[in-house]
C-alpha cells in the first residue's frame, strides 16, 4: 500500500545492499550429525572392530562382510529413491527379495538364466506399476500399500512354491556368479558398486532423477511447475522393484538356493541403511552414497555383534533402536532448522 | 439504537501488534457498549482480523490493554473466554466428522468424573440453536451440513457460552443473501437482549442495514470511529481507501493489445460461477475484488491447477488454438503460473535458487533426459540477473532468501519458458516496496514483449498502476469491467463490496 515513491525512486532503493535480503542459515549441530555423522560413526565403528573384536580383521570375515552387505545393500539404494521422494519406504522389498529369487533358481532351473531373468523383470515391474499408481494416482498411504503388496506377493509365493527350497544346479551359472571374486572383493559387491554408480548418475544428472528430488523437496511446487508427478512416483517405484529384483539375485547367488522366507527382516534392514545414512524421511534430502555408508555401517555393526557371539535376537532389537535414534535425530534437526 | 447511558462491556487502548518488521496494528483503540453493533471496515490487510484475534486472547499484542467490564484482562484465549468474549472465526473452525452438538460444545463439555454427560450436552446445544433460531438436527454431522448451516452451528458455539462480547469476522462470506438477511435480524435481537457485537464485514451495505457505529482502519490505523448516522457509504469507503495514496496515473505504460491469447468460456468451479474471461496479447488484465471473492480459485480453474465442474479454456499462439484441460497441457501451451503461496506452491525451499529455476525448463536444458549442467548455470545466471536476485549466488538454498527476492525465483522459473500467458496471483504480498517496483517493471515488460498477463492483486494501488483493464470479483462472479480509464479505487471497492453506487 504504501507506494508514494515513484517508480524511479522505489528502483533507486531496491538498488541498495539492504533490500537485498538473504538470512544465513545457523550452523546446526544436530543437523550435520543427522546428515553426516554416518561418515564419522561408520570409520568409528570399523576401527573399533579392528583394534577390539577378535576375527574382524581377517580376510576370509571382511568377504563375509561383503556377501552379506551386497544383497541388502543393492535393495536399499533402490529404496533409497521412494525413501528421497517423500514416500516414506517400499515394504513389498521383502516379498520382492525373495520371490526374486524363487524365479531366478527356480525358473533358470527349468528354462535357463534368461529365462528366469526376464521373469524376474517382468514381476519387478508389475511390483513397481502397482505400487507405484496405487500411490502416485490414486495417493494410497504408501506404507499401507507397500504392506498390502507384500502379503499378496509373499501369499502367491507361497502358495506357488509351497514353502519349498529351490537349489540351484552345482555347476550353473548362478552358482558361478556366487562364487566370482576380484581378489577379497566378491562379484556380487561390485555389483553393488555398479548399481550405486548407475543410481547415482539417474538421481542427480537426470530430469527424472532431478523430478525426484525436487517432487520430495515439494510435491505441490513440483506439481505446479508442470512435472507429470503421478509418473515421477510410479517410477521411483519401479526403480526399487528392479533393485529389488537384483538384489534378489545376488541373493540367491550366495547360497545358490532360495526359499520363500530367505529375505525376512529386509526391509527393516534396508530401511535403517538408508536412514542411518542421512536420506531424510521427510523427503528431499539424501543420496545413494549415504545409503551405501549406511549399508557398511549396518553391517559392520551386524557382523560385530556375530563375532561376539551376540544372538539374533538381540541383532533385531539393535537395529530396530538405531532406527528410532537416526529417525528422531532426523526430525529434530529438521525443526531446529526451521527455526 | 446507542444511547448515552449505556453502559461500555469491552474496551481495547493503544494497541500494537508487529509481525516481524511489519506493523499490522498500530496503536488502535475500540470501545464497544452493550446493545451496541459495532461495524470494523478496512481493505484486505488493513489488521481487522489481527485485532479481533488480539481482542479474543488469541494473539498478544505488543503493546496495549484489553478490557471488559473495567477489568484488564491478563491475556491468553482463556482469560479472554471467561470474561465473556466469543470469536466467530472467519475459516470454519469444526470437526467435520463430530456431531453439531458435539461442536458447539467442543472445548466446554459438560463432564461428570472425565465422562461427557451427553444428555445435558444436548440440552445445551439446543438452547444455543434455539437462541439464534436455526432448526438443526443435533445429532448430523458436520459433515453432511451445507457450508452456510456450518456457519451458523458456528455461531451457536459463540452463543452457547452467553458471551458478553460477540465478535464476528466476515460471517456472511459463505451466506446467500436471504441467509443474510437472517443473520442480521437474528444479531439485532442478540443485540437488544445487552449483547455487545462486534461485526466485520466487507460488505457496506450489510453494515448500514444493521450497525450503529463503524471504525474504519487503513494500514494497521485507526482512521476514525463515527456513528452511523453522522456518515455515508460513499464517506466510509473514501475513509477505508484514503485519498491521498491516488496513484499517479502517468507512470503507467502505453498498451496495444494483440490478439486473443487466452479465452475462458463458462468457467465454473469451487467458489466460481459461469465465468467468461479474454486475454489479449500485450495486455495486462487486473482481477481485482476483496479476499475469499473468488479470484484465486478462478485462475487455478482456468490453468487446471484446481478441476473445473464446467467451463472451457482454449490457448492461441500464432494462430494455433489448443484446448487447456490439465496443469500440464497449460503448461505445455505455454502459460506461466505464479501461485499465490509462493513458499508451499511456488517453490521447494530446500532445494537451490539454480534447481528451483531450472525445474520447470529441464527438458530444455538437458539432452535424452540427462541434465546439462553447463546449460542450468549460465541459463540461471541469467535469470537471476533479469529479475535481479540479491545476492545472486544460485547455488543458495531459496529457502533463505527474503520474500521479495523468493518471489523473483517463481517469477524467473516462467521467464525462461518465454511464456504466451503469465498469471500471477498476489505478486507483491510479503514484499518489500524495491523488489515490488521491480516486479512490476517484470510486468510491464512482459507486456511490452508481446505476452499476455493476468493480475490477481489485492492491493488496489498496484492493480490500477498495472492493469490495461480490471474485473472486479465477487462472489466467483466477475461483477463489473472497468477500463483504466474509468477505474479508480473508489470504483473497484464499490464494486467488490457490493456497495451498487456504481453501474457496473
């Protein structure tokens, strides 16, 4: 209202340093450990086992380690693209895991790799599309979705494979997968690795992976300036269906069998990778790198307590306090920088 | 109806409310008497609202007392309800899914041992309809109730509590006029039974029908507070609009209308009613009209941002006509939309001033589907120098920047598409005045640049300075047209408060 300036004179202000306003954002402690403090507490961590848990230093445990990260690992920075755009997480990883990886030796065992392989792909997308449109379209709650989808895919799974195991030939090329390493470093943690860097580059130097971000950051914004939002969901959807489907695979690869129930606790595992590792579940705010932080924390931490001979049970309950920390952390930093 | 002797139930001295660097309030006074329908006009943001929240507890003022009775209330919404104040917000403010009589008497139930004593609920529900005369089943939910019957469950929660002091802020908003009508009877009787009211309403002739007083405040000021029968609707809108801030009509530039770029056929949605609207290249079209008239809904229809229930809305570009049904295809034909809730429409603010630009023009700056990050730079880089972001460091969170600046990042996500049509709805709100003057030479440029502008403004000044033609807004409908020419703020006000001085 109070436009008695003219025109020129009003120019004439805004010229001057004070219109120009930017507020610099606080340094927040809390908000650095919640987006960081996986680097710090990850080296922590892997130095105290090797200077004070007996067996942890030793190769034959450090490719232990590997095998067991790179199926829950190439699952969860899959994950890692619902999880970045504000969808909270995919729950049917669990039931995508293991009938993955029922296709894979069970079908490759009838028809041969490709076969099984291309099964495997078609159910990863049939995943993907449902939850995806389910939540994308119709705006479903993912996390009732993804908890819907996956009793109806682990009901159909065990209903087909009657709770049997599945093995693999001794001299099939699943097998051989399994037992391939580069030095310490098994095939199925560079898999790892190439999928990470494949993520990565889809994330952050693609428009779709840029939609992502930004439909996290913003849904109404994004929405608003012109992105087809319903397919930037279907899609971070499918995307973690076919890491799921990898992971499956490499999976199977390791023991070269699979039954129905191999990949119990998945997406709990997952889940903590990706929060442990900073991707924020409010959405926005995260990285495929961090996850894979997360996932050799995890780990590490897993791999620790086995060594100690600490018991499942108690594995379970430490993940699932992590969770809570790295979570409420999370939703702390996120309000004090509001302030 | 007022008279010497009666006596004053609520009085408010000297008070002050700043938001931030912004006064809202600025030292206003109110005294209102039992018996008395005291009237409180003004533009949008003129602090009506502010003061009735402060008033009702709601808000604490910075400075200045609040008093009923004789006695100065300590503050806080609680103090405020038991000396006898009732707040009829202007936003309903039910549970949709609870009851009426539960919502009447949310907040005060009668409870024995933690337990809802339903029956004397009810009993007290029915007594506060009865009161107001609205015949309602008790037992509806709010829900299933039309939004002018929520309205007066609303003021039956007031009611309910035998306030001393009723205030009402804009209630006939949502009300046809025969439900008017009604409301106004109903608050004269309240009135003659000793009930001080306090009424807020856009709408002149509503408080010349029943009001005895009126206090007119402009920018957060007190301009005056006459009786209504020592003054005239002409007087009372010349007092809210001030004459002093006449905008000097030279500084605005010369139009020359193309052809039609936008057109809108029978537009009807939410809160709009058979609207008609043309948009000429070149020309800067003004949607004026008070807040909630129905404006914001009419552009998010005809974008497709909202969904139309009718209408048609048809783009032509170099003799191209296209058909807009969804956001995206408005988007595709090229309009540029700059929504009003700039930090929860417009922008991700977490994200930078470089990706926020860059959003809506990804497809251009990339290469089968992967990002040109070279491109985004230098094409940010510019941008922010056209619209002028201070500091221009892109790589920023937007999120920090002051909102002047923040609406410059929405204005320059649609620059760089080079848009037919820009829309934008409240450009200047939240800004301070040099970025408002660089806005609106954004506008004018656009203009002058062949493109096709529509203004949704409130602040009547900038809708005359910049509009070519201005429709004025009421109730989703487009009221009157008003060349340049012809418009000045006394006209626009009359036309949108419904004061019918004014042919339209």
């Amino acid at each position: 209202m109070a436009t008695k300036e003219s025109l020129t004179e009003a120019i004439a202000v805004a010229g001057s340093p004070a219109s120009g306003g930017i507020e610099k954002k606080k340094f927040s402690p809390l908000l650095w450990i919640a987006e960081n403090g996986v680097i710090v507490f990850t080296v922590a961590l892997i130095l105290f086992a090797v200077i004070f848990v007996n067996g942890f230093a030793s190769l034959p445990n450090i490719t232990d380690v590997f095998y067991r990260a790179a199926p829950i690992g190439i699952v969860a920075v899959g994950m890692t693209f619902v999880v970045i755009s504000a969808n909270y997480l995919d729950l049917s990883v669990v039931a995508q895991v293991a009938t993955s990886a029922v296709i894979f030796i069970g079908i490759s065992n009838l028809y041969g790799l490709l076969a099984g392989f291309l099964v495997a792909t078609l159910v990863a997308m049939l995943y993907g599309i449902v939850n995806g449109v389910a939540v994308g379209f119709f705006k479903a709650n993912a996390v009732i979705v993804t908890l819907s989808t996956t009793f109806i895919g682990l009901g159909i799974l065990r209903w087909l494979s009657g709770g049997s195991i599945f093995f693999g030939p001794e001299d099939g090329p699943i097998r051989a997968f399994g037992q391939a390493s580069l030095g310490p470093i098994p095939a199925s943690a560079l898999l790892l690795i190439v999928i990470t860097i494949v993520l990565w580059f889809v994330l952050n130097r693609t428009t779709f992976g840029f939609a992502v971000r930004a439909y996290g950051s913003n849904k109404q914004a994004t929405r608003l300036a012109g992105v087809n939002t319903t397919l930037v969901v279907i899609g971070a959807f499918v995307i973690t269906s076919l890491a799921a489907m990898i992971g499956g695979f490499a999976l199977a690869a390791f023991s070269n069998t699979a039954v129905s129930s191999m990949s119990d606790g998945y997406e709990f595992r997952a889940l903590a990778a990706i929060i442990i590792g900073g991707t924020s579940v409010f959405g926005g705010k995260g990285s495929v790198l961090r996850t894979l932080l997360g996932v050799v924390f995890v780990s590490v931490l897993t791999n620790i307590l086995v060594l100690s001979g600490i018991g499942f049970g108690f594995q379970q309950m430490a993940i699932g306090a992590l969770i809570v920390v790295a979570v409420s952390v999370d939703a702390l930093a996120r309000r004090a920088a509001k302030k | 109806m007022t008279s010497e002797s009666a006596q004053t139930v609520i009085e408010a001295s000297g008070i002050v409310k700043r938001f931030g660097g912004a006064v809202a309030v600025d030292g206003v006074s109110l005294s209102v008497a039992e018996g008395e329908i005291h009237a409180v006009v003004g533009e949008n943001g003129a602090g009506k609202s502010t003061l009735m929240r402060i008033l009702a507890g709601i808000l604490t003022p910075d400075a200045g007392t609040v008093s009923v009775g004789g006695t100065t209330l300590e503050g806080g919404a609680k103090s405020a309800i038991d000396a006898g104040i009732a707040l009829v917000h202007q936003e309903l403010s039910l549970v949709p899914e609870m009851t009426v009589a539960e919502n009447i008497m949310l907040g005060s139930p009668p409870t024995a041992l933690g337990f809802t004593k339903s029956k004397e609920l009810k009993r007290i529900a029915a007594a506060a309809l009865d009161e107001i005369g609205v015949r309602v089943d008790l037992d509806e939910p709010i829900a299933r109730l039309s939004v002018s019957l929520r309205q007066f469950v609303e003021i039956a929660r007031a009611v309910a509590r035998s306030p001393r002091v009723l205030i009402l802020d804009e209630p006939t908003a949502t009300l046809t006029p025969a439900e008017t009508d009604y409301l106004l009877r109903m608050l004269q009787r309240l009135a003659a039974k000793g009930m001080a009211i306090i009424y807020i309403s856009h709408r002149i002739p509503e408080v010349f029908s029943i009001c005895t007083d009126v206090t007119i405040l402009r920018d957060g000021q007190l301009v005056e507070t006459t009786p209504i029968s020592e003054t005239t609707p002409s007087a009372v809108i010349d007092a809210m609009v001030g004459r002093e801030l006449k905008l000097d009509l030279e500084v605005t530039r010369e139009s020359h209308p193309g052809e039609v770029v936008l057109s809108a056929t029978g537009i009807r949605a939410v809160g709009v009613h058979d609207v008609d609207l043309t948009v000429r290249a070149g020309e800067i079209v003004g949607l004026g009209g008070l807040v909630g008239a129905g404006r914001t809904e009419l552009v998010r229809a005809i974008v497709g941002a909202d969904p139309r229930t009718a209408g048609h809305v048809t783009m032509t570009v170099d003799g191209t006509t296209t058909t807009i049904g969804g956001y995206q295809s408005a988007v595709k034909a090229g309009i540029g939309y700059v929504p009003e809730e700039r930090r929860t429409d417009g922008l991700a603010l977490t994200m930078t001033v470089s990706d926020n630009v860059a959003l809506p023009n990804r497809r251009a700056l990339s290469t089968a589907g992967v990002l040109a990050f070279g491109a985004i730079t230098k094409f940010v880089r510019n941008l922010a120098d056209v619209v002028g972001l201070r500091p221009p460091e892109i790589q920023r969170e937007v999120g920090q920047y002051s909102g002047g600046n923040q609406q410059k990042v929405v204005i320059a996500k649609w620059l760089g598409r080079k848009p037919k049509l820009i829309i934008l709805d409240e450009p200047t709100r939240g800004v301070d005045v040099g970025a408002k003057a660089e806005i609106h030479r954004l506008v004018r440029e656009l203009a002058d640049e062949g493109a096709a502008v529509l203004v949704v403004s409130s602040d009547l000044p900038e809708l005359l300075e910049l509009s070519d033609v201005i429709h004025v807004v009421r109730d989703g409908r487009i009221q009157g047209t008003l060349p340049r020419a012809e418009a000045d703020e006394k006209t626009v006000m009359s036309l949108a408060s419904g004061e019918t001085m004014v042919s339209a």
